[in-house]
C-alpha cells in the first residue's frame, strides 16, 4: 500500500498543528478529517479504499478551498482551507489519483 510522499505529510502535519492553537470555534476538521490528517502526517499505509475517499472530499472540497484562497485567507482564519489541508490539500489530490490507477490495473 501506498505513502503519501512528504510533501503531503509536511501539509497535514502543519495543518494539525495549527488545527491545536485555535480556539474550539475556529477548529476545522470532522473526525474523519483528523484520522485521515493523522494517517497521513504519520506516513502511514494509505488503502485503495482510503485513497478513493480522499479523491472524493478533495474534489468535493476544492471549490471552497479555492474560494477561501482568492479571498486571501488563510488555515489560521479559514476552516475551509484547515480542513481541505488536513486531506493534504492539492498535492494529495494528484497523489490519490495516480495511486489509484496504479492500483487498478
């Protein structure tokens, strides 16, 4: 199984940190979106399973994430780009969709 190379888990890893000096009503992050920032920050084995559901959040994610940008904020004042970077943010969506047709043919 595959792990996400480190550029990847410098994003989510970052992203955590800065996830735990925000006060509770700026704290961005599902409990799935941790476990998922926490696997990838530790460089752990990502599945298929896994990587198919991050495409998924990255894709659904991405519009926000871009709006949020233009806006000029940043992880520490938006929980939308907080969030897309506990995923791994750009690069994990690339990532995941290499890893995928890697592993399905």
């Amino acid at each position: 199984m595959p792990v996400a190379p480190a550029n990847i888990r410098k994003i989510a890893r970052k992203a955590l940190e800065v996830r735990q000096t925000l006060p509770k009503s700026r704290q961005a992050g599902t409990l799935v979106g941790l476990a998922r920032a926490n696997q990838l920050a530790k460089g752990e084995n990502v599945s298929l399973q896994t990587l198919i559901r991050m495409r998924s959040y990255l894709l659904r994610a991405r519009e926000n994430y871009k709006r949020a940008k233009a806006q000029g904020k940043t992880r520490e004042n938006s929980k939308s780009i907080l969030a897309y970077e506990l995923w791994g943010s750009t690069p994990a969506l690339t990532w995941t969709k290499q890893q995928i047709l890697k592993l399905t043919k």
